[in-house]
C-alpha cells in the first residue's frame, strides 16, 4: 500500500495528498490497484494518520533475511559458498588473487557484487553514494493491542515521497518501522545512533497508533543503501576480467535479481536480451562533488525529509 505524505486535519500540505507517482504507474502496468480514503485506511490498518492510499491487490511482504538464508540452501552443486569469509585484499590480474583470512582465490574473471562499497575495492569513487537507513521491529503485540488495530493481519505502507517512512504489520503481529537516513561515508554505527533512531521510531509509532500505548521495541538496526546522482546503476566491465553489478537505488532485490543474472551472463560470454538490455541502461553517473558528497548528500536528505513531512 502506498500513501502520500500525512497531512493532520486542519492542516496544510506542501504538497497535494493524493498518491499520484504509484497511481500513474498502477494504470500504466495496468496492475489492479484501489484508492482508499483516510477512514478506509484507518478501517484496515487502524490507523487515522494518511490520509489516502493507493492499495494494489496480489502484492507481498518479503523478509529479507529469509530470502538469503533460502537462497543460501537451495544452491547448486556447483556453486561453493563460504561464510564469515571476508576478503581482505585483492591483487588484480587477471588472474585476480583475493585474500582472505583462511586462505586465497585466484580467478580469471571476478564479479564484484559489493553495491555502495565498490570504492574501497578501487572503483567508482566518485559515481556511489552511501546512505544509511534505520528500522525497528516491536515485541509481539498483544490480543488487547491487536482488538485496536483494524482488519488486515499482515500490511506495509510506504511513503510515495523519497525518504519517507516504511511501516509493516507482520504475520506474527509485530510493527516494524523503517525510517531516518544519514549519509553513510562512515562505514561504523555507533549505540547511541541506533539509540537516537530507536527513540524517533517509538515517536512515529505512536504518532500513527496511539492507541496502543508505549511501543515496545525489541530490535533496532541500521543498513546501507546505495544511490547515484542520476539513480542509475552501474553495470560492466570495469578491468580485464573485472565485472561489477553494483548500486540499485534502493530496490535491491528485484533490479539485483536481474542484473545478477545477465552480469553472470556477459562474464560466460552469453549474448542474451537480457544482456542486451541492461547494455541499454544509463550508467551511475560521476557524482561530480569530490570530497564535498557528505556535505551536500547530508544537505540533500534534509531538504528530502523536510519534503516528507511527518512522513520522514
């Protein structure tokens, strides 16, 4: 379900509250798809605070986590997988040697799937920008606090305004909220940044649900995404028998899914449509701001959250 940013009543939008990005694309894919009014929401969700959404039937909630661990046993015989493994260096070749740990690799063709952290491996760095993103996730609510939700089960809500607020009911009724960002040149995550991004989620929950009294927060954590100035990824060659599919704006999984495969492709050779239609796409452009990227990045996600409103 996707919603506007929430104006409160009596008051005023910086921007019309109707959720026109996700609606437009909804009639283009010509998906199914139903505007719902503010009491509709609050119907289903339980929830007075958006004041309208877009609603398309036949979508799903993923857990990420799950997706990985899944896809971590389900792969083929030919595919060697090592965890708690990181490579500590990489003397490029071809034949490209990394290093790790407990042992070395050589290789002639090398993918590197590291998304926003490309730069520490020499490449990209002026065309990747690090953003952080923080979520939280409640204990399980309890059956008084679950009489005073509305009748959906299991939801998400996403803000069709960059760097707006995601919120999730999840099957085993807990409420999960995913919101504040800072620029990610830092690589480190200190307890009282995730304690700040704890105490701003325990605000939005209450904002949207205050019926359900204090939240109790059971889990906060941070993670990075990776953006580019013209929110294009980098796909190609990047050395002799160097590859990258790198920076997906955000929408990890389906636009990494596709990549994944037609790198995986273009480095056996393979001329595919896929292939041919990732060779299409603009690349990550050069960010062109040098050592100011933090300065403006950050000046940037505040302008973006202010644009958000209470959504941010």
């Amino acid at each position: 379900m996707a919603v506007p940013r929430s104006i409160p009543r009596g008051g005023h939008a910086r921007r019309r509250p109707r959720p026109k990005p996700i609606l437009n694309l909804s009639k283009a894919l010509e998906l199914p798809h139903e505007i719902l009014s503010r009491e509709q929401i609050a119907g289903r969700l339980g929830t007075s605070y958006y004041t309208a959404a877009v609603y398309q039937p036949g979508t799903i909630l993923m857990n990420p986590a799950a997706l990985v661990r899944g896809l971590a046993r389900t792969l083929p015989a030919n595919v060697e997988f090592y965890e708690e493994s990181p490579i500590t260096d990489i003397d490029y070749g071809p034949p490209h040697r990394l290093r790790t740990p407990g042992g070395e690799i050589a290789t002639p063709r090398l993918i590197l799937a590291t998304n926003g952290f490309t730069d520490g491996w020499g490449f990209l760095e002026r065309h990747l920008i690090r953003l952080v993103t923080y979520a939280s996730i409640t204990k399980p609510l309890s059956d008084k606090q679950l009489s005073r939700l509305g009748s959906d089960e299991n939801w998400g809500v996403t803000c069709t305004i960059r760097m707006g607020s995601t919120v999730r009911r999840t099957a085993d009724n807990r409420l999960m909220m995913r919101n504040c960002f800072r620029y990610g040149g830092d690589t480190g995550m200190s307890d009282s940044e995730l304690a700040q991004a704890r105490r701003d989620h325990v605000d939005a929950l209450k904002a949207r649900f205050p019926q359900l009294g204090e939240p109790q927060i059971e889990h906060t954590w941070g993670g990075f995404i990776c953006l580019s100035r013209n929110s294009a990824p980098y796909w190609e060659e990047l050395a002799p028998g160097v590859l990258a599919s790198v920076c997906r704006n955000g929408v990890g999984v389906p636009k990494g899914t596709f990549a994944g495969r037609a790198i995986a492709e273009y480095a056996l050779g393979h001329d595919t449509a896929l292939v041919r239609d990732l060779a299409t796409f603009p690349k990550a452009a050069d960010h062109g701001l040098g050592p100011f990227i933090g300065l403006a990045t950050s000046a940037r996600l505040k302008y973006r959250q202010w644009r958000a409103g209470r959504e941010h």
